[in-house]
C-alpha cells in the first residue's frame, strides 16, 4: 500500500470518528418517557411539544439521528445546511444556503428557526442542533443592515485574514440570532443544543457564533478588530452606524453570562478535533506508524504554521527526534489565509503547498492537509497532498511554486500536479487535519 493510501486511511478513520449521527446517538437517547442527553435527563411526560432547530454543514445527518430517537414526539422541526449537504428528513425541514458567504435562502431558513424559538412555551423543549457552518447559514441582519451589507463585511473579515473568532465577534453583533439571540428569542423554553464544535478550544460563543451561549464580546470589541486590520473604509455604512451605535449605548448589547435567557440552557459538545485526532492516530499506529498527535489548537497563517510542520518532520527525518520513522504527525486546527493574489485555493491547500517548497528534496516526507467538511474554501476539493518532490515534479512541468504561493493559487497549482484530494460533502465539520508521515530510510 502507497504512503498516499495510508494518508487517506489515516484521514479517514478521523472522519468517522465524528461522523455527525453516530454523534448524536452516542450522546442522546430515549429510555421510556426519559430523553437522556449527556448527563442530563429530561421526562418527556412533562414536556408539551418539542421541536429541533438547526444549522450547519453537519446538521443533516444530526437531524437524522434525532428523528430516529424522538419519531413522532417532534412537534415541528427545521435545519438549514449548506447547498449539496441536505439528506432525507421525515419530520424536520431541511433548508439549503449560501456557505462561506450568507445568502436570501439563508435568510428565509434563518426567519423559519426563528418562528420555531419565539412559538415555544415554558413547558416545550426545543434540541438544537448546530455544527461548523452555522455562522454563515443563519444570516439575521438587524436592520437597517441587510444581507448586501453582511455579505460585504463576511467577504472582507475572509479575504483580510481574520480569525474565525473575530469574524464572529462581528457577525454576532449584527445579528438577531447569533451571540445569544436565539436563547433570547426562545426563552423560557428549555433548550439543549447538541454542537460539533469547528473551532479551537471548542469556545461555544465562537461555534456557529453561539445562538445559545452568552456572547463575551462587545460592539467596542468589533471596531478594535475592523481597525487592527485596516478595513474601516471598505466596511458599509450601515455596518459602521450599527457598531458605532452600539458603542454608545443606542443599541442593546448581545446578552452576557449571568442574563436570565441562559437559565434553561444546556449547551452540549458532542463532536470535536480531537476526537477526530484520537482515532487517526489508532488508525497510524494500527498501519505500523509511531504517531504523535501534536496538538488540536493549530492556528495561525497557513504559511507560516506550514514552517513548523516541516521543521517537525525534517527534524524525525534526520535525527529520529521527536521519535523515529516509520513516523506520523498529526496536527488539528484551523489556520487562516491573508490574500494578496490573485489565485484560488484555501487554506489547506495553501498549507500543502507551503509544505511542498519547504521539503523541496527532502525524500521520505509526505503530508496531507484537508478540512474535514469535505471542500477547501471556494474550492469543491478537501485539501492537497505534498512530499519532497512535488517541487521538482512542478518545475520540470515549468510550473513556478513559489509563484503560485505567492498569489494564492494553490487550487490551480495542485489541479496542474495532480495532487488535489476529492472526496465530496462529508457532512461533517471539526476544522482541519493535517497528516505527516516520515517514512523509514529507503521505504
């Protein structure tokens, strides 16, 4: 078997550790009248109706499982997922939008969760089910912002290298549903929220930007982040007057910790990185691999976190330290992208290819970098293979690497290598795995 193959397997078995149904059934059950979710346990003789509301890449196959256990106990119900990550439902809508940039579908599934939260009573309990993707598919603009406004500002935190959490500090504050506002609008009806978390450090006010989980962030917060990246006179002006009313006390501010919409809350992480992490490194050690996982909370430029991967496997290669090959390195995260070109790509891609003019010549390296959601920013691939030799090989093609790098191109240069991972929606979204393997002397 290829070291390629085993790339994909060890990648692979990371997916299916936090397959998004097998998720939910591992933490939520019926015995009887009880609904036991997580430690919690609610009696559902006591409950009137209960509906499900969601949204995010993997809130189909979610959706799936909650059906299974509630069947006909769903009073109402409805997901919104990104286009082409839709599966059969029987009880619940399901909704497709716009991903990464919101879209008018968005907005219509966005008011339809909402109608579901503001009908529930005190003695109805709404299971919310929310995975990577859920910032985008629920765009709720407060007026007199609208979706023009907030496509502008999503383009613009994307395209100047912001991180998913300052992305979401702002969306947050633009937002009926986000930042705490779907637990606003529901209460005082209970509310369980299942989550697959796609941010480091599982921060459940970053996670679809935490429509049920209080919002540490402020308007003051949202203009220090649209100044430290030099985007103020890009921004609408209708995204400005909403902020700068806010900062003075025109506009109510998200709802914090302690605020009472909080108080029938659970908020339950069910899938994350490193769950993913743990079983690719049983799936490398099982193929015969020493396999370190070497962190679940990679951030940073993917350039320059590409570095520091092959420092690490350059350092295996020639001393046998951190441990020696036959070796594999796992890394977990979410890197980000500053774009100066032209190009198309995504991060990981963007990572892959920074790897490949890192290891140019160095021979028994390989890496795989991928998002675990199946797609690569605007691209339909998940990621790209790199190894000692996809330099040489570009250039003996008379592709230029470091050309491509520098205008962001690492789509159209791995489509020219033939390096491109494809392996469709996967209904899933924990961030991204990168996979390394330092293959033994003459392997």
């Amino acid at each position: 078997m290829s070291i390629k193959q085993d790339l994909v397997a060890i990648f692979q078995a990371g997916l299916k550790a936090v397959d998004p149904e097998v998720a939910i059934k591992r933490h939520v059950r019926k015995e009887g009248s009880l609904l036991i979710l997580g430690s919690h346990s609610v009696d559902l003789k006591e409950i009137e109706r209960v509906y499900v509301i969601g949204a995010g890449k993997g809130t189909a196959p979610m959706a799936v499982a909650l059906e299974d256990i509630l069947g006909e106990r769903i009073s109402d119900g409805a997901v919104t997922v990104k286009y082409g990550h839709g599966l059969p439902l029987r009880r619940i809508r399901l909704f497709e939008a716009g991903h990464p940039v919101p879209d008018e579908a968005g907005v219509r599934a966005t008011e339809e969760l909402l109608r579901i939260a503001r009908k529930a009573g005190d003695k109805d309990l709404i299971i919310a089910a929310f995975s990577g993707g859920g910032s985008a598919l629920t765009p709720a603009p407060v007026a007199p912002v609208g979706l023009e406004e907030k496509q502008e500002v999503t383009r613009l935190l994307l395209a100047c290298g912001a991180t998913i959490g300052e992305i979401n500090a702002i969306r947050k504050h633009l937002s009926r549903i986000k930042g705490g506002g779907l637990a606003r609008a529901a209460y005082p009806a209970r509310i369980f929220s299942l989550i697959l978390s796609d941010v480091v450090g599982d921060l459940l006010d970053v996670i679809a930007s935490g429509p049920t989980a209080p919002d540490p962030t402020t308007f003051e917060d949202c203009l220090r982040i649209i100044d430290k990246y030099g985007i103020r006179p890009d921004v609408p002006e209708k995204v400005l007057k909403v902020l700068e009313e806010g900062v003075a006390g025109v506009r109510p501010e998200t709802p914090k910790k302690g605020d009472p919409v909080f108080n029938n809350v659970v908020n339950l992480i069910v899938g994350n990185n490193f769950m993913a992490l743990d079983a690719a490194q049983q799936e490398a050690t099982k193929r015969g691999y020493r396999t370190l996982i070497m962190t679940s909370r990679m951030e940073g430029e993917a350039r320059e976190v590409a570095k520091v991967i092959s420092a690490i496997a350059k350092e295996c290669a020639a001393t046998g330290r951190p441990v020696s090959p036959p070796a594999c390195f796992l890394f977990g995260g979410e890197t980000t992208v500053t774009i100066k070109g032209d190009g198309l790509g995504g991060r990981n891609q963007e990572l892959a290819l920074a790897c490949a003019v890192e290891l140019d010549g160095w021979n028994n390296i390989w890496v795989l970098s991928a998002g675990t959601d199946g797609t690569d920013g605007p691209t339909d691939v998940a990621g790209a293979f790199a190894d000692g030799q996809t330099v040489s090989k570009a250039r003996n093609a008379g592709i230029d690497a470091l050309d491509y790098l520098r205008r962001n191109d690492s789509f159209n240069f791995f489509k020219a290598t033939g390096d491109h991972l494809h392996i469709g929606p996967t209904r899933t979204n924990v961030m991204d795995m990168v996979c390394v393997i330092v293959a033994a002397s003459g392997s």
